[in-house]
C-alpha cells in the first residue's frame, strides 16, 4: 500500500465515524446506523468526481509519438471511425484512439497495440497483444 492509498483509507474510515458523530448526537445509536455508510458513502463519491474531474482535465493528451519527436500538441486529426478517432504525428505515423487504448496503424493496414493509459496514470506501453 502505497502513501496515497493509505490517505484514501483514512479519510474513508474519519468520513464515516465523524458522520456517524454528528448523526448520533440528533438520534444516538440510529445515528451511528446511518452516519457511518453514509459518511463512507460521501467520502466515495467525492473521491469519484475527483477522480472524474482529474481524468477530464487529461482526457485530450496524447502519448509520445513512436519515434520520440511528437508531443501531444504535435498530432492532427485525419479522420473518425467507427471504432475511433485517427490522429498523425508531424513524423508522418498514424495512430488510433480507442477508448484507452493509442493504437499504431501500420503502412499494410494492420492495427499495433502502442500505448494504454490508466486511471490516474500516465500512458503506458501496451503489451496485451503482443
């Protein structure tokens, strides 16, 4: 477990006893019934949306060309498909954005798993079918 899951333990497990505080001291003990899921509950939820907003403000960054020249600003969109949208680099490769998933389309036609990214985490080689 690393630094910042601990803190998210933390705040989950204080989310839930101070809500169930608060809750108790207007209905005791169904207080502590309801505050604690409920405070755990919130303490999910705000992590969620600053998780959303996060991945939001990310969402548009591309990852580094293959041959290590082009940034994320360096791309052109070519085209939308179905499965899709086609960015090329200023080096002249074509990539597919799928999801999470930058995929390098080859000269014959052949899609190349390139690089993946990760909640939270930045892009990261993609190795599932190689």
């Amino acid at each position: 477990m690393n630094i910042m899951e601990l803190m998210y333990v933390v705040i989950f497990f204080a989310a839930g006893y101070y809500s169930g505080k608060f809750a108790s001291s207007y209905w005791g003990i169904a207080g502590w019934i309801i505050g604690i899921p409920f405070g755990c509950f919130l303490a999910l939820l705000i992590y969620w949306i600053i998780g959303e907003l996060v991945y939001a403000c990310n969402y548009n960054k591309l990852p580094i060309c293959k041959k290590g020249r082009c940034q994320s600003k360096d791309y052109e969109h070519v085209e939308i498909r179905d499965t899709g949208w086609v960015f090329r680099c200023q080096c002249g490769d074509n990539y597919l954005l799928v999801g999470n998933r930058f995929l390098a389309l080859l000269e014959d036609g052949a899609i190349h798993p390139y690089m993946r990214r990760a909640r939270f985490r930045p892009w990261q080689e993609d190795k599932t079918c190689e």
